[in-house]
C-alpha cells in the first residue's frame, strides 16, 4: 500500500493520483484556493481518500488598516490609513497596493492602485457628497491583487434634537420603604430655552414587578406623582431597581424626543452597613482589635453622621459597646479583649433597626445590622505582643512615635528596625 498527496489550486492540481507531489509554487496571501486530498491505494484499489482546506499565507509582513471614527455623515471626509510592518515591527516598503473603497451594494466608490509604502505608511482621504447611500462601506487593502485587509464604516445621517427632555427627581436617589411614591418634574425645552407645548407619556418600570405608564399635557415642565401600587407593588422587597423614562410630543409637528432613562434603587432599609478589609479578622486575649464599618445609602453614596451602635461580644456575654458618628461614610472602633476569650464577635446596628439581633448574629434580611466573627490568634506563647504604627507618615530628621502593646508585663523588650525602602 502507498499514499499519494495531491495538492489543489482552484480547479487544477499539482499531481495526479499516480504521481507524488514535489515543491509546488504557492501564490501569495491566497488564504481559500488550495486543498490538500490525501488517498491510499493497494495495487489499483484505491483505499481510502480525505481532502482538507490548506490556509496558505505568508506572514513575511502584517497589514493594519485604520479609519479616523467609525460614523461619518454625509459630506464628512474619512481618512484612512494603512500600516505595513514585519515580523519585528519595523515598517516594511511594499509595491503594487491598491486600496479600494465599495459602498453600501459592494459598488466601487474610488480606488487608489499601484500605491508605494516607502515607511510602511499610507494614508488617504475621501470626500463624501451630500447625497450619498447611507449604510455599511468598506475599504480593502490589496498587495499584488491579493486581499490582505478590510475595515468598515457607517454613513448615517444624524439629527440633532429639536428639543430636550429631561426627568428631575424630587424624591432624591434612591427609594425605601417609607416612600410611598415615586414624585419628580418632567421638563421640555427647545434649543433656545423655549417651552414645548405638547403632550407627554411617562413610563415606569420595577424588574421583575410591574410597569405603568402616565399620560398628561405639559407646557415646558410636568410634575408628576406616581404611588408605588401602580406598577403592583404592595411591599417593598429588598432590593429592587425602578426605570423611569419620559416622551414628549409636541403638538404642533407631532414631533417626538426621549428622556434619557433614570434608574432608581429601591431598598427595604435606607442605610447598609459592612466591614471594611482594614478590620482585624484575629484576636489575641489581652490585645485590642481594631476596625472600620463603612455606612453607605442605596445607591451607594456615603452616609454623613449617621449613628451606629458597636457592640463587642466574648463567650456570648456582650463586654462593651460604643455609639459613633459616621465622617465620610467610615466609623472606627477599638475594643479591649480581657484574658481567656476563645469566640469573638464585632456587631454594628443603625438606630430603629428593623429587627433586633441577639448574641452577635443579625438577621440575613436587614443591613443595618451586621456582625463579623473573630478568630482566636493562638500562639506558643503565653505573652502577644502588638506594634501600633504612629498616625502620620514618618518623615526625615522627625521622631516617629510607636506604640507597643503586650498582654503581660514585660520585664524586658528588644526591638530592631530596618529601613527597607525610601521613596523620594
């Protein structure tokens, strides 16, 4: 048994089936017209026989073909540039480049041939008319009548809007459960502050709940006050977002403009509480832990003097508790653990939380409790010790004050330093 490889170009070979193939000549950058068919034949019996695509393409050189922006209007000019670089990016001088711009049909629009990269660059402009197909174009690249690059754009006519609409909130960013409606302005003015007599359709939306629309007459600016029940919602869950979007048409032309579309966060509760990565996930008994709780409202922003409670609890037996004030949106706390605490846990409650919690643990479905649980620190020593870095950064020829703090009494200590880096 012997195998024959045939290699094919288009609709003719380089061997027959009773030759073996040699070197062939490969055009180049021709990546479709050639197959390669392998068969296996026994005397005269032709025993099997596969044919496969071969992609040849040379890679001595890569093509990049760029547009200034993608969106052109009628009467715009586009620019288009084409780099040619090789395997180590340095430019590469090219001859016979052809670059070829088709409209919308694939009809040739202008071509630019037999065109030199004396520095691996070529660049061109094209004016557009103003009566011009509007749609998808293309620009190919061709070296030695070979594609080897393309890149589209859009020509579209784009209008500016005759008049604005816009959607402004009175019942601030977000929604809780102590807002029963949704209140707001709907304002239309045309380019040059004038009011839009018209007609305005406003649309609301909860994901998962319901929508509704409202329908009035408007005269530059629209109140409007939407109670949630229109939309089906009889309780608030616990995290939902509403989408309020505006139209108005105006009653002359009929002409109509959108809003841009406001999303509003809906929360059961007005503030949420967590710990930040800065707080101690360790304990050591005798040692103070420290940490931060960062307040924030439903949408994110930070909550400005909003009390919380901070609770330390050892063994289940609460052993402190301390009430601050967050400053932007971050309350600190420190607590003393006593000797012999093996469970720890850290508790933060805003004020009129939903539900109380009790030994730590705070309800999964109210955030303004949170708890975090600490992990004994166990250690050889009966003795921890805690080096507390000073508050500002120390700086050259000033004292840079540390704190040691140890659970025990110490009759000696012996610290070492060792300046690592120094950033000027």
């Amino acid at each position: 048994m012997f195998f024959i490889p045939t290699l094919c170009s288009g609709r003719s070979c380089g061997a027959t089936p009773a030759q073996t193939v040699g070197p062939v000549v490969l055009h180049r950058h021709r990546r479709w017209d050639y197959k390669l068919r392998v068969t296996g034949w026994t005397g005269k019996v032709q025993l099997f026989g596969e044919t496969q695509r071969v992609d040849v393409l040379d890679k001595s050189f890569s093509a990049f073909l760029e547009l200034n922006k993608q969106v052109y209007q009628p009467g715009e000019e586009v620019y288009i540039r084409a780099i040619f670089v090789d395997r180590n990016l340095k430019p590469v001088e090219l001859e016979r480049v052809n670059i070829v711009v088709s409209d919308i049909h694939g009809f040739e629009a202008i071509s630019w041939n037999s065109l030199r990269s004396p520095d691996g660059l070529i660049t061109r402009s094209l004016r557009l008319a103003k009566a011009v197909l509007e749609g998808e174009w293309t620009v190919t690249v061709f070296v030695d009548e070979e594609q080897i690059q393309e890149a589209t754009f859009y020509v579209l006519t784009l209008e500016r809007p005759k008049f604005h609409v816009k959607i402004s909130m009175k019942t601030g960013s977000y929604l809780t459960s102590s807002d029963s409606s949704v209140k707001g302005t709907v304002s239309a003015e045309y380019r040059d502050g004038r009011p839009v007599i018209g007609q305005v359709d406003l649309y609301m939306t909860i994901f998962g709940i319901g929508e509704h629309s409202f329908t009035s007459q408007i005269e530059g600016k629209q109140d409007f006050d939407i109670p949630l029940s229109a939309v089906g919602l009889k309780w608030l869950p616990r995290k939902a977002t509403l989408l309020l979007g505006a139209r108005v048409t105006e009653d002359v032309t009929s002409r109509s403009e959108n809003s841009s579309y406001v999303i509003i966060p809906l929360s059961r509760v007005p503030l949420k509480l967590a710990f930040l990565p800065t707080s101690n996930k360790y304990f050591k008994p005798g040692l103070p832990v420290y940490g931060q709780i960062a307040v924030v409202t439903p949408d994110g922003s930070p909550a400005e003097l909003t009390r919380v409670v901070i609770s330390a609890f050892a063994d289940g037996d609460r052993i402190a508790s301390i009430t601050r004030k967050s400053s932007h949106g971050v309350i600190s706390y420190a607590f003393d653990v006593p000797f012999g605490v093996e469970e720890l846990h850290i508790e933060a409650t805003a004020p009129n939380s939903a539900r109380p919690s009790k030994y730590g643990f705070a309800f999964t479905d109210d955030e303004r409790t949170v708890y975090m649980k600490l992990w004994h620190w166990n250690s050889p020593s009966a003795c921890a010790i805690r080096i507390v870095p000073p508050d500002a950064k120390p700086r050259v020829d000033r004292e840079a004050g540390i704190e040691v703090l140890s659970s025990h009494r110490l009759g000696s200590l012996f610290m070492e330093f060792e300046v690592i880096s120094i950033i000027e």
